[in-house]
C-alpha cells in the first residue's frame, strides 16, 4: 500500500519546533532558557509517596478500576472550594471536568465548538500549544496583538465587527510566551466589548498561581460570568508528570464535552486523580506554591537584572509578575534565528518566537526566555552570553 | 449569551445509552451483566503498590516531570518484546505510541485519517466507542455483519467495490459485543480481499490474552503487514484505571500520531507509565494474566451452560473462546429493550444491543452479557431469572 490519504485538517498543524530545540538543549554544557518545564526540584516528592501508599491502602481496587468520564468527585469539589477561597468565583463541581491536563482541555472544547473555517481570536504572541489545537480543527486565526496590559482593544474591536469568532483564546496572567499580565481595566474594557457577541471568551490560568509581584487581579468570569471558559491545571502547582487539568464551562457546554470526553480516552487516570486528591487532603497546597513563588521569582529578577546589565538598550522586554517566561523584542533588523545560532556556539539556548505566530514570519526579532529552571548565578553567565551575541549581530 | 453554537461533529455523536444503564446497575441487588469492566478482585494491587514505591525512591523527579509524546522507552520495548515472543510480530519501538487507553489510539488514528464523509467499514455488531469517535469525525458508516467465523467476506468485497473505504475496523478476538473470533481461514480471506485497496484494516485486541479455550490465531499484521494497525491495551491484563494504551503504525502514519497525540495531550501520564514498566519487570505478566483466563472461563462456561438450561431453544448465542461478552439473539418478535423492563424488575441488568450499531434499530432483538464480574452461582441465577422473563415475553 502507498502511503495512506491522511485527513486535512493533519497537514495544517504546525510541526514543533520547540520539541527540536530541546533536544539541542540536553547537552548538559547548554545553559537552556529554552524550556517551559517547571522545576524539578520543587516536586513534593516524598508527599506525593505518601499520597500513593495511602490510596493504595485505602481503595486500591476502585482506585485502579475504570471510572467516570466526569473526573473524580472529590478533585473537582477540590477545584470549586478554591475558585471559590482564592477567586471569589462560585463555580460548581458539575461544571468541572478533569482533563489530561488543561491541553485536553483546549482539545475537547475545540472539537465540540469548531466547524472548518471557524474564526478564532488568538493573542500575538500566543501560546503554541493552542495554535496547534486550533490548526487540528482548521480554524481561521485572527491574531490580536497584546500590548504590556493585555490585548489591544481597538484591535479586537474590529475584529469583532469584521469576523465571526466563535472563541477568543487569552491566557492573561503571565501569558506564555509574553509573561504580559492583562490589567483590570483592560480586563473590564475586553469584557464590555465582547458582551453581546457570540464569542467565548477561554481565560487559560496555567500560571495565575505563581504571582510573585503585585496582587491578584480578578478573572474574566467576574465580568462574563455566562461567557467565559476556565482552564486550570495542576502541572505548574503540583505536579506536571500526571497530566492533571480541568476545563470549567456553562451546562450546555458541559454535556457535550462530556460526551467527547468519554469518546476521546473514557475518562483520565483515575489513580492519579486520587494520589493527587489524597496529597491536596494531607499537604498544604498554599505552603507549597509559595516556595515555588520564592524560587521562580528570585530567579525572575536575577534575569531581569542581567538582561538590563547585558542587553544594548535598544532590546525590549517584558518584566512579568509571575509565572515562568519573559519576551525579548530584538531590534528589527536583528533576527533572533540567527542570534539562536550564535547562542547555541556559546551554549545558550531560548525559542526564537516563531512558533507564537499563527502565520510564518521571515526574520522574526523575538525570543522568549524561560527562568524557571535555571539559578541566578547560571541566569547571569547565560544572560551574558546571549549579550555578547546580540553585540556581535548589531556589529558592536 | 445564547446558547453557543456547536461544530457540527458534537451533534452526531450517540449519548452512551452504556452509561445510563450502568447507573440502574450501581444498585447492589442487581446482579448486573450490563458492565464492560475487567474484574476488580483481580488486580495486583499490592504488586503496583511496590513498583510505585520503586519509582518514587528511584526516579522520583523525572517520573513527575513532563515527558516525551511517544511514551515512555521501556514501556514502548516490553510491547515490541511481547509482540515478538507471543505473536511472532516484528515490530519497533519507534512504531508504538502510549495513548490514554487504546480509546486514544483509535481518536487519534481517525483524527488524523478521516475527513467528514469518508467511509468507514465497521464490524456490526460494533464496538460502541469505536461508533463513537468515528461519528465525531463525521464519517460515512458501512457496517458488514458478523458471522460466527468473523466478517461477511461477501458483504466485505461488495463494499470494496461500492465505496472507498479509508479504514476497516476489526476486534478479531472475542469481539465486544459479540464475543465472536475471526477463524485463521477468514483471517486469510480478507486479507487477500483488502489487499490492493487503499484501506487501512484496524485490528484492536484489547482481549486477545484472555484466551481460555482453543490456540492463538495469527494477527492480520502477519498478512498484511504495511497495512495494519494495531491497537493494545493494559487495561484488560493489568489495570484499566491507569489509562495505558498504545498503537501501532507504520512510519509514516506514526509521524502524524504523534503531532495529534502533542496537540490533544502533551503526553501520556508518565508517572503511571514508569510504574506500570516496573511493574511489568518485577512480576510475571503471563502468570497474573492465566489467573485472570481461568476466572473469567470458569465465568464464561457458567453462562454458556446456564443459557442451555434456562433460555428457550430458539435464543441464539454465541459461545466465545475468550474474552467477557456474549451475544444473544432473541427471536425476531422478541423486543430486547422490552425485556430489559421485565428483567430490571427481576434485578437483572444487561445492554440491549441498540448501541452496538450504527444506525437506530427499532425493536432490536439483541443484546449483550457480560461475565467478567460475576461469580458462577450468581451467573446461574441471574440468567434463570433472565429466562424466565424471555419467556414470559414469548407467552409461555
């Protein structure tokens, strides 16, 4: 048989560059910006032992048996009481589903919601992981630039009188790739200019919890209560190795991503949704999060400080208040596909931004930078060396 | 907002008439042939308990962190090592991707296969979540009947002729719903018969190793070796709740698996995939997997003779090798819904056989039973009591 006829909607997804530049970034010489994992060394690892010996003990059987496509019970009444303590949301366990992790997430609402051709609103930069989604369902982009305060709003404005998008896709705290945070203004603005239209607003939240500047700031569900999409996850709080999210939606909603929940894989790992219940019942997840906060955030400033100390000064960036990322806007004339292959000469590695577009840019001027990883004397010498390298392109 | 509006994929999804049943059957005076599930007093839970204290002392960290798309090394060569000692396949590592269950493997493979309308050969009666994630994916049904030997190679060479088939999806061991085995003969039959058709054949064996009765018959692999799928599962031999499938497929099929397995999931849960291996290298899987054969035959045989005694002699039923499902066929005045209201009043619970096909059947005159989970004496009483309402339907 020749090669088989693969579906359409294959063919569109972009293929991952990041997966490529990983594998360059295992050399242990390589000081690697270019990763997005969170740190290992936080892990509750011994926590996590006991969590599993515990459900081991105490429902071994059902804990290994097949279960419900909803997710487990006590998880998701879990995932309510926090949205309720730490957000002020009322959302209810029905109107949670747990996914492999919050991607699935984005997998099952895009096939219950998309039709080929469907416009989708996207921040640019935007998160890879929806771009590839959305491709799979052969959605129309439009892309929205996000300015240092989120998303522009004359931009969507228009957007929206021009195109009929089903979905408008955000992550607005410490967005991955820009660590850009919308502000609540923006957020009230964004809010009273989509009320009305018949687009879901996905406020994707992988990293809200790790803020380590500044205060809280509400989510879109305060102000689009019936309009607006959460997705959450525990890969960036507990532990990503699970694959543990969540998607919460309205009950209409709900029910058909149920049923294509159930279509997709049955249901998700119950036995980790237990251990994890079980080492949330025991530990203290607060405690917990704050140690991840101290570290990402000690090593956030180190980078900033270095990139101010070793960048020319015509090299923008962003100084997120949380998360994982930062964004480096390069000179124009500067590509950052070069600069990657003077980097990687000197052992520094970081993702050019061509894979937060939705379309192919030619000689793309961006980078991002991730520092979850890495310590602050390692971010100095790497920030260092990225600086001679922009310095040797600009021909300083 | 109005309600959203849904891709048209979500809306020709059949709701799991399943899920309904087995929510009458949680009632703990039923004894209930309706499930699907593997028995639970077989799972080695002890034996898991070890190996998940194995991996967090020994790769704590890394079994937490994320992980690659494929699946994990060893997982992926103890599946290439069993094909080769019990199957005499040849089959590489690098053409087996871990997916959440074999339900994954199946959503990808149609993903990345089937546009809307392409047609489908599927076995009828069918395997419900196979009806499931095909209708998502919008394709054209064309069912070929079952015979007891396996497909109508008749109905199976006009359909050839009369459509263009993308794939054939087979369960040629102790089928489910029907407990039907593909004899060596038919095997050989339709592989000379799709051979030169640009039809993939699907085979998925999630009950192949629970043979009690009679030889392993050679997978279609063996006779159609570019043009076969393969689909497993741990699901049914060691442990469902983890969610640990995989698939097999040629290179170039393979390549856009694991772009699609990226965008729906990241990754397969590497946490359970590392202890699943552990436990695999510890124990002896054939061993744990002969008790499993010797309850669910000793279960099978009960059923089998307690139908000869209780049922009227012109119930048709078919008389597996393996696996945990029987087939029954009333007489054609005989409604199997109508039974299930007189057998629910007994407290007996099966599946009539309605979601098994891909269209709707009115006054269907089949239906499925389960064994896996029943012991011998309450299997006797059950279907005597499943008699009794058979024939008080027929008016005797």
């Amino acid at each position: 048989m020749n090669n088989p006829a693969f579906a359409d909607r294959i063919s569109d997804v972009p293929k991952s560059f990041i997966r490529e530049i990983l594998k360059v970034a295992v050399n242990p010489e390589m000081i690697s910006f270019a990763g997005g994992l969170p740190n290992r060394d936080l892990f509750p690892v011994k926590e996590l032992q006991n969590a599993s010996n515990q459900v081991f003990e105490t429902a071994g059987k059902e804990a290994l048996q097949y279960s419900n496509s909803e997710g487990y019970l006590p998880l998701r009444e879990f995932i309510a009481k926090r949205y309720a303590d730490k957000a002020g949301l009322k959302v209810s366990p029905d109107n949670i589903l747990i996914t492999c992790g919050s991607q699935q997430g984005l997998d099952l609402l895009a096939k219950i919601i998309l039709n080929e051709g469907d416009d989708v609103l996207i921040e640019e930069p935007g998160y890879l992981g929806a771009i590839q989604v959305f491709s799979v369902y052969r959605s129309t982009f439009v892309p929205i630039p996000l300015l240092d305060d989120g998303l522009d709003a004359k931009a969507l404005t228009t957007a929206l009188q021009s195109y009929r998008p089903k979905l408008l896709y955000t992550v607005p705290n410490f967005s991955n790739p820009s660590g850009i945070t919308y502000s609540l203004e923006k957020r009230r603005e964004i809010a009273a200019i989509i009320e009305g239209y018949a687009t879901i607003l996905v406020e994707d939240n992988p990293y809200g919890d790790l803020r380590y500047r500044g205060e809280d700031i509400p989510s879109f569900k305060h102000f689009l209560p019936e309009q607006t999409i959460l997705l959450g996850s525990f890969s960036k709080t507990a532990v990503p190795g699970f694959r543990i999210g969540w998607i919460v939606a309205p009950d209409a909603i709900m029910d058909k991503l149920i049923v294509a929940k159930q279509a997709a894989d049955l249901h998700t790992n119950i036995f980790t949704q237990r251990l994890l219940y079980q080492y949330l019942s025991d530990n203290d997840l607060e405690a917990h999060i704050r140690k991840i906060r101290e570290v990402y955030g000690r090593q956030g400033r180190a980078m900033i400080e270095s990139i101010r100390k070793h960048f020319p000064s015509d090299v923008h960036f962003t100084t997120p208040d949380g998360g994982m990322f930062l964004w480096v806007t390069l000179p124009p004339q500067v590509s950052s596909m070069k600069l990657f292959d003077l980097a990687i000469k000197r052992n520094v590695a970081f993702v050019p931004g061509n894979p937060f577009y939705t379309y192919p840019v030619e000689n793309i001027n961006t980078l991002r930078l991730n520092f979850s990883c890495v310590d602050e004397k390692t971010i100095e010498v790497g920030i260092a060396k990225l600086g001679e390298a922009i310095k040797e392109l600009l021909g300083n």
